[in-house]
C-alpha cells in the first residue's frame, strides 16, 4: 500500500519533496485545497456568465493578442489551440526525474485556488504521476518568462490526449494511454489552457533537483577533501574553530566543523609535519566551500518560496471578486537564483581540479602520478587532464543566462528572464562537478595507499573500504575511463542522511 501526500496548503520544502520521491508516494489534493479550487472555478464560470467585457485569457487572445474577444463557445478550442499552439519545443529530452517533479510542482501551484482550473484537470495531472505516465518534453523553447510555455504546453498535451508519454520504459502516444487507462480525455474549460502553460514549473522542477543534488555535493566536496588533505599528509590547523568564529560565515563554520568531524581519531593527520602550511586549496576549503553552502541556502530560500507560489497569469481572487492579470510568471528570481548556483558550483569543482593536480605533481613523498615506475606507466597524470578540460566547460555553462533578454510576443513580452537556459546549463554543470568529485577521490584513494600502514579517521576508513569494492589500487596502466565510471556510479549511488545533507 503506497503512503500518500496530500496536495495542501501547507508550504513544502526539499525534505518533503525528497520523501515523497524516496518513498514513492502518491499524490492526493487535501479537502482544503479541494474546496479552494472548486470555489474558485465556481467563481469564474459565474463570472463568465454574468458579464460581458474581455478578461485577458479567459475570454481573449493570448499575448499581443490580448484585444481579441473570444465568444463563448469557443473558449474551450481557445484553450485547447493554446496548448497545441505552444507546444514547440526542440532539442535534447527533458530527464524524467524532472518531468516527475514538474507533474507535482503544477499541481502544487494549481492547488492555492487562484488558476481556475477544474478539480478534473488537477486529478488527471496526479493519475499520471502516480502512474508513473511522464510527459516527453523538450529542453528547448522556454524564455522562462510569460512561464515555461513550450515545457509546459508539452506536459499538458496528454490531457487532451495528444503529445507523447513515457510508460514502462517506452514511449506511448498520449492518445494510446488513455484509452488503456480508459480515461476520456480533458475538455479544457476556460482560462485552463492558460493555468496549464503559464507558470515556472520547468524551472522550479530543474532548480529543485539540482538543490538536493547540489546539497549533496557540498557534503561530497568536504568529504573527498578530506579524504585529499589526509592523502597530501596535510594540516588539521586551518580548521579550528577559533579562527572561522573570528569570520563567522555560517557556511565557512559549517565546512571546518565537518571536516573536523570526518578527521577524528585520524593517525595521519595527528602525525608529525615537516612542513608549516598547505596549498589555498587545502587550507582554504572552508572558505570556499563554505562560500558555495552560502550559495545554496540562498537559493534554497528562492525556490522554496516559487514552489510554495501561484505562478500562472491571470489571477482569480473569488473573495475580493477580482481577476488580476499581473507578472507572476516571470522567472527573473529563478533565473538570477540559479546562474548564481551554476557559479557557486562551478567553484567546487574548481578547487577539486586543484586538488587533484597536487595529489599528481610528486610532491609529499607521493610517487608523481601516483603509481609506481612513472615512465613505463602514465599512472594518473591524464585523469587530471580529463578534470581540467571539466572546469574549463563549467566555467563557460558559469556564464550568466540572466543577463540576456530577447523581445517577443510583438513587443508585448519585452523582458525575459532567460531562467530556463540557466536551468538546463546548471544541469549540465552540476553533473560536471560530480565528476570532477569522482575523479578527486579515485586520485585520493590511490594516494593514501602510498601512506600506509598509517590510516585514515574511521569514518573515512569506512568510505573508502566501500569504495575499494568498485575502484581498486592501480598498479599498472589500464583502461582508467571504467574506473572513473565506476566511481561517479558510486557517488551517485552513495546513500547520505538528508540531515546531513540539508542542515
């Protein structure tokens, strides 16, 4: 029996999210959101009937449009052209997973009772998360301003049957999966087209999965840093808490406490040193790292108030009997949010790099290119190449989207926020980073074979037994792409507490 989240009005965030998809929950709208929306669907059919002058997208054109009346009986052909119409998106598949979240974060949104949308449409949009039916939807199309319109007008395709939908593992017209289902399709009522396609669910759903990855990589970068400052025979010096209270960035505090913890009870790093300090990239982990974990909370803050938004245009306020056509789908704070994510990732992947060619350059009594014979063997001097030619393409993906804007819609749409390119740019970015994280603990794990019989803190001791598993000693050359496959497999799939990811 599956466990349920109910759709309410109680504000979610990323612990919720993350146990809803662990868990595998189903989606149900709570009674209180019910009667939200219902009261407000009511509202505007009233509305509908009882007056007669042009509301924007419920009973006109869309766009520069706006001054064209639509009758009556052909609000729901508006409706369904603007779907249709929209749906034009190209390029690369947008991931399921972020398709899943999109599904979810709609129906959030929806649920507030400001949309018009029938109870019907919300159902429907749950009936394919719960199944599992995923929208196919393209990377490309969105200006990330008047909403996502091409995303979303992809993800809304199958309600009325048309588009395509991902089902156990194929791809299925819409059409199709309906009738297994044996579910009409929806007759889209008025202003419904325009809840569906307005909005910032591509972005939201892209910035909500890189957070909880993203978190997880900050805990990564201290550990596997960790794991090179025992490796390098470095100083557990910089990390005393006296001298990060005397700069008392919360990130900076939390990056030297954590370090701190992974190193206790460490035979290395209690050993005597011959030498008085380490490399920025070392010594300076806190700072930068902590930097980046500032970042995120920065940006935790931004999305988790967007999720927790009505974000489609026109709003319907039954009680204060307005209808309010106003800019809340305007991604500028998501797109701000996330090109400061994609610089603040991109950093740790930067000092990770840095950290590797150290671990290579022979220094510390390591064998340069940590493997023994260097000459016959080329050990590990090109896996440093391969992290180097990684930071550079991230510091291209780095480069502001939000700076740009391009006018459409006739002038009408005179600013965009471009956020949805900043979305796609910071999925490839942070992927990047992950493996340039793998490639530091591949380098780190080959290093401290060459410290012992000394060992490492027990808790790094443990992670690296589990990592031995996949990625064994290299004692001569060989094929290193499999192992550094294998190890981003094992960072990906490493299991870690979320209090310990999202404190």
């Amino acid at each position: 029996m599956r466990t349920i989240h109910y759709i309410s009005q109680d504000r979610i965030n990323l612990e919720t999210i993350s146990s809803i998809l662990e868990e595998n929950k189903a989606l149900e709208l709570s009674n209180d959101s019910i009667k939200k929306m219902q009261a407000c669907r009511d509202y505007l059919n009233e509305k509908l009937v009882n007056q007669d002058q042009p509301i924007y997208g419920i009973n006109t054109g869309f766009g520069s449009l706006y001054n064209v009346k639509i009758s009556t009986e052909n609000l729901t052909k508006l409706q369904e052209n603007l779907v249709m119409s929209h749906a034009c998106g190209t390029g690369e598949l947008v991931p399921k997973a972020i398709v899943k979240l999109m599904l979810l974060l709609k129906v959030q949104s929806l649920s507030y009772g400001h949309s018009g949308v029938q109870l019907e449409t919300a159902k429907r949009l749950m009936d394919f998360y719960n199944h599992d039916i995923l929208p196919v939807i393209y990377t490309q199309g969105s200006l990330g301003a008047s909403g996502d319109l091409a995303p979303l007008a992809h993800l809304a395709l199958p309600l009325i049957g048309k588009g395509e939908v991902y089902f156990e593992d194929a791809v299925h017209t819409s059409e199709s999966i309906l009738k297994k289902f044996n579910w009409e399709p929806i007759t889209l009522q008025s202003k419904e087209g325009l809840a569906l396609l307005n909005g910032t669910q591509f972005m939201s759903a892209y910035g909500i999965h890189l957070l909880m990855k993203a978190f997880k990589l900050s805990y990564l970068a201290d550990l596997i840093g960790s794991t090179s400052l025992e490796a390098f025979d470095g100083r557990i010096e910089p990390f005393n808490a006296l001298v990060h209270l005397v700069r008392p960035h919360n990130g900076q505090l939390k990056t030297a406490e954590r370090i701190r913890e992974f190193l206790e009870e460490s035979e290395l790093i209690s050993q005597h040193k011959q030498h008085v300090q380490d490399p920025y990239s070392f010594r300076c982990m806190p700072q930068v790292h902590g930097a980046t974990k500032d970042t995120l909370d920065f940006v935790r803050k931004t999305f988790i108030t967007e999720i927790n938004s009505v974000t489609d245009n026109p709003n319907i306020f039954s009680q204060e009997d307005l209808i309010i056509s106003g800019g809340n789908f305007h991604g500028q704070p998501l797109a701000l949010a996330l090109d400061y994510l994609k610089i603040a990732m991109a950093e740790l992947g930067n000092i990770s790099e840095r950290r590797i060619f150290q671990l290579v350059s022979g220094l510390r009594g390591l064998p340069t290119f940590l493997v023994d014979n260097p000459g016959l063997n080329s050990g590990f001097m090109i896996p440093q190449y391969t992290a180097a030619s990684i930071v550079s393409a991230n510091k291209q993906l780095a480069s502001p989207a939000s700076i740009d804007s391009i006018v459409s819609s006739n002038g009408q749409e005179d600013h965009v926020s471009m956020g949805a390119n900043a979305a796609t740019q910071a999925y490839t970015l942070i992927h990047n980073v992950e493996r340039i994280l793998a490639i530091e603990l591949f380098n780190a794990s080959q290093a401290l074979f060459f410290r012992a019989p000394l060992k490492s803190s027990p808790f790094i001791e443990s992670v690296l037994t589990a990592f031995r598993q996949d990625v064994s000693f290299v004692s001569n050359d060989r094929e290193l792409h499999i192992d550094i496959q294998n190890s981003i497999s094992f960072l990906s799939n490493l299991q870690i507490d979320d209090r310990e990811i999202y404190e």
